[in-house]
C-alpha cells in the first residue's frame, strides 16, 4: 500500500478540522438558502437587545423569532461573515435617531462582532461592563446618546484591536485619568473621539512616556471639555501620526505653543474658543505645515497681523480666524497661492479688506464671512467671480454705495445671504431668478440699510427674510409670489410699507415670527393670523391698525410675543387671550382704544414678563388676582422665543442664533425702545381710568423691575409688603387718589432709582432709607399732608418735643403702626366673625363660619373690604357690652 506523502496529509487534516468547524456551528445555527449562517445565540442576544427598545417608527421590524425571521444576518443594520454566519456589522445610527432603549447586556454575547455603531440613538441607562466581551472590536461608536455618567472605562482596556473610538456627548468627568491610562493601552487605536466628554485635566506625569510604537493615533478629537495646557505633554507623543487635531472649546490659555509646528504630517488643526493670546507663531507660516489643509483659530485672544506668508499654506482649504484681535489690512497678496481655498472667515476683527477692483481669485469660495471688517465704500466687485457660495456674510463692513445690478445673479447654491448694518443704498434688484431649482432653504438679511423703492420677489424657498429698518415703500403683495409654505421668519419692520396685509399671508403655515412694526398698514386687523397655527411672535406695533382682535387669534397657542402697541384698536380686551396663551411672555397692547374691565382669565399668564396696557380707556379694579403672574417673581427664567428652531438664525444672526424681539417702554419717565426684553419685567397699567385699591398681592413680584400705575382713579394705600419686591427699580403712583402714610417697608426698595408718588394723599414722614432720600423732591410733590426730606417741609414732631421731653421718632411710630396695625385689623375680624359664628342662629350661623373660614384663605384679598365694616361693628359691641355691664352692677 502507498504512504500518502505530507501534502496530502496536510490537506486531509484541514479537511478534517474544516468538518469539525462545520458541525459546531451547524448545531448553532440555522441555514437559509443561500447558505448563509445565522448563529442562534446570537440572534438570541440580538432579540433580547431589542426588548429594551422603544421602536415607535417600526425601524427594526425585520427583526423577530418567526420562521420567515430566523436569518438574522437578513435583518436590518446586521451584517455577517459569509464563511463563519457570525455577525461582524450592528449599525444602527440610521434606524433609532428618533426612537429610545437601553443597552443591554446581552450585547456582550455577539463576542465576534469587529464593528459597533449605536450613535445617536437616545441610548440611556450605563454602558454595560459586556462590552469587553467585545474583543474583535475594531470599531466602536456610542456617540451622542444619553448614558448616564460613566465612572469606569477599564472594560476598553480588553478591546486591544480597537482601531476607531468615539464616546463623544458621554460625560466623562468622574473618571479621572482614568480615560489617558485606558486610552495608552490600546496599541491600534488611530481614531480617537471624546468631544464634549467633561474631560478634567490630565497628569500626564502620573503615566509612563508612551512606547514609540504605540504613537499610532492618526484623528484626535477632544474638543468641549475642561483640558488645559497640561495636556500638552501627553499630546505631543503623537507629532509624528496625528493627521487631524480639535481641541476646541478648552480652557487653553497664553501664546500657542510652536510645538504644533513639528507635526508635518497634520493637515486639520482646530483651536477655536480658548482664550489663546498674543501672535501667531511664524513658524506657522513655514514649509513645516504645508499639508495643512483646514485651520481654526477663532474665538481666543490671538492679535498681530495675519502675514503674507500664509500663502505658503498652499493647500489651505479652510481658513477661520474670526472673533480675534487681528488688525492690519488684507490685500490680494494674502491668497494669490491660495487656490483650494473654499471657507474664508475673518469677521469680528480689526481687519480692513483692500482688493483692487479688477481682482480676480484664484479660488472659489464656499463661505464668506467678512462681518465687521472694513471693505470700503464700494460694493465689493471681486464677489461677482464667486459662484459657488453657500454663505455670504459681509454685514457692517461699512459699505455706503448703490446695490449693484449683478447682484440680483446670485449664485443658486446660496444659502444665506447677509448684507445687513451697512448703508447700502438704491433699488433691490429682483433675487428670484436663479433659485427656481433649488432645494436649499435660503435666508436673507438686508436689514438696517438705505434701500429703498417697493418689495421685489423674492425666491419661493425663502425661509428667512429681514428688510427691517430700511426705506421699502407701497405694498406687500409682491411677497404673495412665495409660495409660503417653507416661510419662518419674516421681519419687515421700521419701513414706509403701506397697505391691507394681503390674505395669501394665511397660506404662510411654517411662520414663527412675524415683525411688521413700525410701518403704515392700515385696515382691520387681519383674521387670517389664526391660519399661522407655528406663530410664536406677532408684532405690529406702530401701525394704523383698527377694529377688535379677531377670535381667531386663540389659534396660536404657541404664541409668545403679542405686540399690538400704538394702532387704533378698540373693544375689549377677549377673555380667551389668558385662557389660550398661557405660553405668552410679552403682551403689549399700549396706546389703542379698548374699553371695559381688565379680564379676570389675564391672570392665567403665568409665563408673563411684560405686561403693558397703558394709555388705553379700560375701566373697574386691577384683578385681585394679579398675584398668579408667578413668572414676575421667578428667578432666572427667560422668554424661549429668543431662540428661532431653523439653523439658519443660528447661520446669519449671532453666535448663539438669537432672535430679539423690541418694543417701545415707558422706562424712568422716558420712552426707550428695547430690544432684549427678557432682561426687564414690567407691569404698565398707567393712563387709563381704573378704580379700586392696589391689589396687596402685587408685593409679591420679587423680580419685577418697573410697576407704573399712574393716572387711574385708585384709591387706598401702597401696599405694606411693597419692600419686597427687591429688584424695582421704577415706581410710578403718580395722579392717583392713593392715601394713608407711605409703608415704612419702602426703605427696603434698595434698587430703587425713579419714582413717582405726586399728585395723591400721602401724608406722614417719608420713610428713611438712602435710597429715598436721594430722589428729588417732585417725586412726591402734591401730597400736602406728606413731609421730611427731600421735600422741604418739616414733620410737626421735629419741632415739638413729646411729654416727658423725649424726641418724637417716627422711625418708632413706623415701627409700632408697623406690627400692631395689622394685628389689629385680622384681630378684629376674626374676633367679630368668631362672636357672630357664636350668638347667632341658623342661617346665619352658618353663613358666618363660611366667611370666618374665607377670610382665613383668602385674608389679603378681602380684609381690605371688610375691616372697615368689621371694626365698626365690633365697636356697636363694645359698647353695647359695657352699657350692660354698666346696668348689671346697679
């Protein structure tokens, strides 16, 4: 018989361990069709990871134990290997964005798997210490997810062929230098993302010098945390791989360490927002960093002039170096290298731009973004070269000449368009030519310029339009051409527009905000604004407006600014507009001619900040429950409306994508116009005929700033609490019918800075407080019975010594009326209620236990009423008592 040589015994034994393979995972597995393998136990551990996700949209329906199921390897965002059937691929970033679970442990079982993507799946709960069952990972991304915070990452030690990692939006910050030590112990890693991890400083000296073949991270990403320049010592073992460096959004200070110059192979470097200062160093600029392709120095303190020698950067991409202290001028000697440039920011600096007119880049570029440097008079010429931008941002670059011709050519990718805070002169040429196809949202921002004539069309995927303080005229109706239906914002205000408000304004359904303030529209006020279901500011202010606010109104519930000051409005003030806008911050309805009653359901404002109704005819008390306007005495709330939800405020606005809405205040007895409300809370009921007495409830507005009741017909007295409201810092009462002495709890005022008691019946010593004492004397002129300083007359009691010889004070006299007086009154009220409740029959019995009990819940709002007739009667039943007490002893 034949010896079989090596060969062949080497093939029979692969074929016998090739069976062996076959029949340990055919006991674990299932077969389809195609010969692909899907081992049980795994698609066990998957379906078990399912049962903690919450799929609302149905992403992962594929996934199931029925028979036409079994193929997990079929399922979405699963691959396998096609020799093993193990499952090598989860991505689920696309199918969960929306949707919430938790991780599960038995994600630990798929012991194969080399690629893991759960970013962006609102993941919650911890990270599972399984995860170091994981030892194929190659590539692993739990990014922005909601874990709670992680306190041990030891488990990533186990993963020592992690080549890509990113935790990015996971907090961080309890683990130390843990993360640095974890991070030193896999020798493969080349990708590493932690941005916004709440990284504290590292130590590096804590840690051993990194083995030189272990310097294998190539893409660094540590931006938003807490690092400092101690980092720098750890980080700079990798100046021979790294290719892309963020550290972004750090506590990095002093100059830029010229460190990063010897890290030739880097081509994104990204030290925007710290507060590094002083110059760039100029080894920047040297053949050194030649492959830099992308370099982000905005937002630090760096100053000193940017040199010619940045055109060594001959493959610069991207250039930001906004939001400096760079000065000098920029000539077209700066970019003559530069031909791949693409995104170009140098706004908010001190920069002057000096191209020749007939220059013509050898770029073109994609984002622009030149606000607030200097480009001269003329319209710059070099832009009608570029026809590829997306955004154009050259706002208050003191540009004082005509709008050309040729800008009405815009490029069709243009996304925002922002030409604002300049003195831009003539005729808007019409915008709508080239934008028929496209798909982008545009915003465009012309405002505080000098253009002037009628409105032009504007293309119909406008999202945002602002023609704000320019010299526009005649009517609106050219902007019926847009089809409205992706419009978010538009602000026409402080024009000479004219006109009805066109009807085609109810097809505008994604409208937020909605400025028209300050222009001549006439008409009746529009009833189409109930269509604008998304309106969250509706401003048209200084108008000449008439007729009532239409029922429709009560459609917009996401209503937050209400500006209507200053037309000629009339009726009442509706009911429904506190019991459907309890979201509304801002309700101004200042100088119109509604009538009647202000509306008990205005008390449901709870979210109130502003509350102006002046200079109107309404009539009858102020609500007695004014005191449910809780926001007024709430600190550190703020009006959500500030912040527009499109990207593109965020693009073209500022830093933060603020939207300020403005109104015109009475402020210290002078009219200012405000554009950040949120910073003051006012109540403004001044000029109008309202009665009654000063609700005592109105003390309670810790926060309020400004509380201006002047020239009604109120009566009574000032509140004796008024010293809480702490933070006031103008008052008005003044030409009222206001009496009694002033509380001595004003001295507490102590932001106090104008006020105004004239022309009421105040009388006794003005209460002592540095405050009150430095304002001048007409602040309470015209209250005959009223003295001390700083009115000139003298209180009788500082001349006339009391019995005894003892000086009258009436510091003292406050102080005892202070405590005793409102003793009294709840004493006597009480006690009257308690001997009624006790002598008196049924009904009446009962009738007066129900007021006794009232007047215990309700005390302040009604004592005011009552304590009159109370103490009168208890003094009948003084009397009465000791007539008969009198009679009995004879």
């Amino acid at each position: 018989m034949k010896i079989l040589g090596a060969g062949s015994l080497h093939l029979i034994y692969a074929l016998l361990v090739l069976l062996h393979m076959q029949t340990s995972i055919g006991s674990n597995s299932t077969t389809t069709d195609d010969g692909v393998k899907c081992i049980n136990s795994e698609r066990q551990a998957l379906l078990a990871f399912k049962q903690g996700l919450v799929d609302e949209h149905g992403w992962l329906s594929s996934w199931g134990s029925e028979e036409e199921k079994k193929n997990c390897c079929e399922w979405e965002g699963v691959q396998c290997s096609n020799t093993t059937g193990h499952i090598t691929m989860l991505n689920l970033t696309t199918y969960l964005y929306d949707d919430h679970f938790i991780l599960r442990e038995s994600i630990g079982l798929l012991n194969k798997i080399q690629h893991l993507d759960l970013s962006y799946c609102n993941l919650s709960g911890s990270l599972p210490s399984q995860l170091a069952n994981l030892t194929s990972l190659q590539y692993l991304d739990l990014s922005s997810n909601n874990f709670n915070s992680v306190k041990n990452l030891e488990w990533l030690s186990r993963l020592s062929y992690l080549q890509y990692l990113d935790l990015s939006q996971t907090d961080l910050s309890k683990v130390n230098n843990d993360w640095l030590q974890v991070i030193n112990k896999l020798p493969h890693l080349t990708n590493l993302s932690l941005h916004i991890c709440n990284l504290r400083d590292v130590i590096p000296q804590y840690f051993p010098i990194i083995n030189s073949s272990r310097t294998s991270l190539v893409h660094l990403g540590l931006s938003g945390n807490n690092l400092t320049a101690s980092t720098f010592q750890w980080l700079f073992n990798f100046s021979n791989s790294l290719v892309s460096l963020d550290l972004g959004s750090n506590q990095f200070r002093g100059p830029i360490p010229e460190t990063f110059t010897q890290m030739t192979l880097l081509e994104e470097l990204s030290l925007y927002d710290n507060q590094f200062e002083g110059e760039i160093p100029k080894s920047f600029w040297s053949r050194n960093l030649s492959s830099l392709r992308s370099l982000a120095l905005s937002k630090n303190k760096l100053s000193g002039n940017i040199p010619k020698s940045i055109g060594l950067l001959s493959n610069l991409e991207d250039l930001f170096l906004s939001f400096n202290s760079f000065n000098g001028v920029i000539t077209e000697e700066h970019f003559s290298t530069l031909s791949n440039l693409q995104y170009l920011s140098l706004s908010s600096n001190h920069l002057s731009i000096n191209f020749s007119r007939d220059w013509i880049p050898p770029f073109q570029l994609k984002y622009i973004h030149l606000g607030s440097c200097k480009l001269g008079s003329d319209f710059p010429s070099w832009l009608q070269t570029q026809r590829k931008y997306e955004f154009l941002n050259i706002s208050a670059t003191r540009i004082s000449n005509s709008i050309p011709i040729w800008f009405g050519k815009l490029p069709s990718t243009a996304e925002v368009i922002d030409l604002s805070s300049n003195q831009i002169s003539g005729v808007l040429p019409n915008l709508s030519r080239n934008f028929s196809s496209n798909y982008y949202a545009l915003g465009i921002d012309l405002s505080g310029n000098r253009l002037e004539g009628p409105l032009p069309s504007f293309p119909a995927n406008t999202t945002h339009l602002n023609l704000s303080k320019n010299r526009f005229n005649g009517s609106i109706s050219s902007l019926c051409a847009m089809t409205g239906m992706s419009l978010e914002f538009l602000d026409l205000s402080s024009n000479q527009l004219s006109g009805e408000l066109p009807d085609c304004m109810m097809h505008w359904s994604s409208l937020q905000i909605l400025n028209l303030a300050n222009n001549h529209f006439f008409g009746k006020f529009p009833s189409f604004v109930g269509s604008l279901s998304l309106i969250e500011t509706f401003d048209l202010q200084n108008n000449n407006l008439s007729g009532k606010i239409p029922c429709s109104l009560r459609n917009c519930s996401k209503l937050q600014f209400l500006g209507l000051s200053n037309n000629r409005l009339s009726g009442i003030i509706p009911s429904w507009i506190g019991e459907r806008s309890n979201s509304l911050n801002f309700l101004l309805l200042k100088s119109n001619h509604f009538v009647g009653e202000i509306p008990l359901e205005i008390c449901q404002l709870t979210n109130i900040l502003l509350l102006d109704l002046s200079y109107n005819n309404l009539s009858g008390p102020i609500p007695w429950c004014i005191g449910n306007l809780t926001a007024l005495a709430k600190k550190d709330i703020s009006a959500k409306h500030h912040f527009c939800n499109s990207s593109l405020v965020h693009s073209y606005y500022d830093s933060e994508g603020s939207y300020a809405d403005k109104a015109s205040v009475i402020w210290k007895g002078i009219e200012y116009p405000y554009e950040n409300l949120t910073l003051q809370r006012t109540i403004d009921l001044s000029s109008n005929k309202l009665t009654g007495e000063i609700p005592m409830q109105i003390a309670s507005f810790s926060e309020l700033h400004q509380l201006n009741l002047s020239r009604n017909h109120l009566i009574g007295r000032i509140p004796p609490d008024i010293g809480q409201m702490r933070q006031l810092e103008s008052l008005d009462l003044s030409h009222n019918r206001l009496s009694s002495w002033l509380p001595p709890s004003m001295s507490q005022l102590y932001s106090l800075s104008t006020l105004d008691l004239s022309y009421n019946n105040f009388s006794g010593r003005i209460p002592s407080s540095t405050q009150l004492q430095s304002l001048p004397a007409s602040a309470f002129i015209e209250n005959p019975a009223l003295c001390g300083p700083p009115l000139p007359q003298k209180c009788p009691s500082d001349e006339k010594p009391m019995d005894g010889g003892v000086k009258y004070n009436q510091r003292d006299e406050d102080e005892f009326w202070k405590g005793f007086k409102p003793s009294m009154e709840v004493g006597m009220a009480f006690g009257f209620l308690g001997v009624l409740a006790l002598k008196l029959d049924d009904p009446w019995k009962h009738i007066c236990f129900l007021l006794f009990n009232y007047m215990k819940v309700h005390l302040s709002n009604l004592k005011d009423y009552l304590l009159s007739i109370v103490a009168a009667l208890c003094l009948v039943i003084a009397v009465k008592v000791a007539r008969l007490r009198r009679k009995s002893k004879f």
